[in-house]
C-alpha cells in the first residue's frame, strides 16, 4: 500500500508559514483541516518537523493575534419576561430558539446590522443567523447559556471554515450570550480559529441558500 503523503500544495503552504516565523504548532493548526485528510495526527507532525528543516530561513515575523473582544451589556428590559422563565435544564436548542430575539436585538441595535433573518433549517448549518454589516454578508453564529460563554465544537468550526472557502464574500461572527447576565461578546472574521478538522456533511443546500440571498440583494 502507498504511503499517505501531504499534497505538494499543503507542503508548501506549511513552508511558506515557517519562513513567516509561525512554530510547529502555529503552522499546524494553519493547515489541520487540510492535511489531515490525508495524514493522521501523528503522521502530520513527523512530516511537519522534516519540512520545517527544508524551510529556508525566516523572512517575516507572524502579525500579532488579535486581540479577544471584551463583554458587553445589553439593556434586558424588553426580555425580563423571556430571561425569568429560562431553566438550568433547558436543552441547548431551547435556550437558543427562546434567545434568538435577543440575539437579533443585540446585532441590530449595539453591532450595528441589518437584514437579520435566520439561517436555513438544513442538517448541519453550522450558523444561526445571516445579515449585514457595513454592506457585507455575514453568517452569525450563536452560542447562548444562563451565565457563562460557550464557544462552538470542532465540526461547527470546520463547516464554518468549509463555507468561507466556497463564499469568500462572506464574513463571520460568533456571538455569545451570557442572559442572566445581561452580556454578550461577538468574535468576528480573524478573531475566530476557524481551522479545526471536523467530520463531512453535505454544505451544497446551505450554500445554494447564501448565494440567493445574495443575487436578491444584488
């Protein structure tokens, strides 16, 4: 049997991100979805240690990681009703679809967008909400609890990653809701490692809903 192998695009692409100054680590996690389609955990840092020899030397340093967004609060009046009959032992989806109208609030008065809709009921949509910011398209993410932050799961992340790549247009949020709280904290575009390795389901009939809202705003 053929030993697995990284695609010559991969290695170069791993390279590239050494001669920048990234660590084995760093460059890892730049190319994991990728690479570990073709290679296991194990054979992708034996490969990354033997190319980072073959890099050549450092010709820019990595730019500085962005900064994580503070918490904000929200005025929670018009949702006391809804926020009191919230449960510790609500379903994630419960809590999520009782949310979305705070959520939609949240964007359009304090983030500043417009046209926010659901997005699409399809198996595996890895958003909840679509609008626009500053005219571009974004897909939003949104990840409630009684009083803390939560933060998607690898296959979220992945798919989330899989649509950027097939839309560039688009850009990506995550919003977090802590209710009883009153706070939330929104991670947009760079902000978010996106780059996780996540098991496939097909994106066609989520993308194919984007593009139509798109050629209907065009």
């Amino acid at each position: 049997m053929a030993k697995a192998k990284l695609p010559e695009v991969v290695r170069e692409k791993a390279k590239d991100l050494y001669r920048q100054g990234y660590d084995t680590a760093g460059v890892c996690r730049r190319i994991k979805t990728e690479a570990l389609l073709h290679l296991s955990e194990e054979e992708l840092m034996k490969c990354l240690r033997s190319l980072k020899g073959k890099a050549g030397e450092i010709t820019k340093h990595p730019p500085a990681p962005p900064k994580k967004p503070k918490r904000q609060s929200f005025d929670a009046d018009q949702f006391d009703a809804t926020i009191k009959g919230l449960k510790e032992n609500m379903p994630g989806k419960g809590l999520e679809t009782a949310c979305l109208p705070i959520a939609k609030y949240i964007l359009n008065r304090y983030e500043k967008f417009t046209s926010v809709a659901p997005g699409p009921a399809f198996e595996g949509t890895p958003f909840d909400l679509f609008g626009y910011k500053d005219g571009i398209p974004y897909i939003i993410e949104m990840k409630t609890s009684l009083d803390g932050f939560h933060h998607p799961g690898e296959t979220q992340k992945w798919r989330l990653q899989e649509l950027l790549k097939r839309i560039p247009e688009l850009g990506v949020g995550l919003l977090q809701l802590a209710v009883r709280k009153r706070q939330y904290r929104i991670f947009y575009d760079n902000q978010l490692n996106l780059l996780f390795y996540g098991p496939k389901a097909p994106l066609e009939p989520i993308e194919g809903w984007i593009r139509k809202r798109l050629n209907k705003a065009s």
